[in-house]
C-alpha cells in the first residue's frame, strides 16, 4: 500500500472504567469521526453492546460504513437488516448452538416409513427406514452460568431506595440464550418443555462465594434436573 495510505486512529470507549458507559463513548467517538470526515471503516467495538449500536448507526452513514469485529458473537446482531455492514470474524453463538443441539439434544425417532415398488408385477415392501441419531439425545437440561445481572446472589436492594447499577448481561448469558432459542427453533419437545421457563442458575463469579452458597445452588439445579438423563451446562 501507499506511504501514508491508511491512518488508524484509536479510540477507546472506557469500557475498563465503566462498562454500562462504553455504549455511550464508543457510539459518540465514531459520530465525531464520521463528522469530521475522517471514518472509512471500523474495526470493533470489543463489547456487544457498544458493537451493537455503533453498527446499527454507521449503516446510515453515507452509502454505509463497514464494521469488522472478532466479537459480536450474540445472535441478537445477526440480522442483516439491522447490521448490514457489520462483519463478524469469528462465527457467532448460534453456530455454537447448532453445535450443541447436534450432540447433545433429544431427536425424536423419526416416523417409519414403508418403501413400496413394482418389480416385473410383483410388489415388494421394504422394512421402515428409521434416521439414526449418534447423538447423546438429553431431554432435561439446566444452565448453571455467569451473569451479574441474574445472579442468585447479587446484592439486595437498598433499603434507603437508592436505585443501583444495572449490570450488563455476560457472554454467558447470550450464549445459554442462543441455545434456548435454537434448541426451540428446531424441536417441538423444547419448544413445548422451556414455553414457560428454561431451567437456569445463574451466579456471579467475581463476589466472595462460600461453600455453602454453591451448595444451595446446586441443590437447585439438581430439582430443576430431575431425571436420568440430564446434563448441566456450567459457563
């Protein structure tokens, strides 16, 4: 390439200071720059909300402006029309559902189906054909995951009625999400099983935790997997 042909400028949306407030400077930052004349392309943002919003309005910038990211795995910033010129790197948690559903969800036997042909007259029936599955076809699941913002032992609100932060849903949140929805998509048992509510136990991981507290949880996830073939997505 040409000397001096491409001019990177880093911009960081302080997403290390105050991670509910990235959104904000990440989106702000990429307007100043656009404004200013200065923005051909995007490489970013790191978190999936501040991605999510500067795609979401760079696509009106002009005849588009290209975001490339190697984040952005949450299903929920697949859609094209939504985020037309965003380009993930690395897949997305929905392919990583597909993956799941594939090895570990139930697959009812498929319906028996009578092969019948007509050979010099004499008709022959062939015996049912059945799709054999090699997976590990569990039926109950329980999500045991990160997440600040679900946590069984997040802290309570304050009784002076101060309104706390709200926390951000995790990577881990979105990708039991992905699978929810894809294993729903895709079977008529989950559809009908999680309708109500998808068994889930989600805890913070970076509060002090004792003993005792993750044997509660556990207790609550063994209610929640009451049979014998149940498996714990632990993220």
């Amino acid at each position: 390439m040409p000397k001096n042909w491409i001019n990177l400028t880093v911009h960081d949306s302080r997403y290390w200071e105050d991670t509910s407030l990235a959104e904000r400077w990440s989106t702000t930052g990429v307007v100043k720059a656009y404004c200013e004349r200065r923005l051909d392309a995007i490489f970013g943002f790191a978190d999936s909300y501040s991605l999510a919003t500067v795609a979401k309005v760079s696509a009106g910038f002009g005849n588009g402006i290209p975001v490339f990211t190697t984040a952005g795995l949450t299903s929920q910033i697949g859609s094209k029309k939504d985020f037309p010129y965003l380009t993930r790197m690395q897949g997305s948690y929905r392919q990583m559902a597909d993956s799941v559903y594939q090895l570990i969800a139930y697959h009812p036997p498929s319906t028996p189906t009578t092969i019948t042909s007509t050979i010099s007259s004499a008709k022959t029936t062939l015996k049912p054909s059945f799709n054999v599955s090699s997976n590990l076809n569990y039926q109950n699941l329980v999500f045991m995951y990160h997440d600040k913002r679900r946590a069984m032992n997040r802290p309570q609100a304050s009784k002076t009625g101060e309104v706390q932060e709200q926390e951000l849903s995790s990577h881990c949140f979105f990708a039991v999400y992905a699978i929810k929805h894809y294993f729903a998509e895709n079977s008529e048992y989950f559809k009908e099983s999680w309708q109500i509510q998808t068994p889930a136990v989600a805890f913070d991981e970076e509060l002090n935790r004792t003993k005792e507290d993750v044997s509660g949880w556990l207790k609550v996830v063994s209610q929640y997997a009451n049979g014998k073939e149940d498996i714990t997505q632990i993220c």
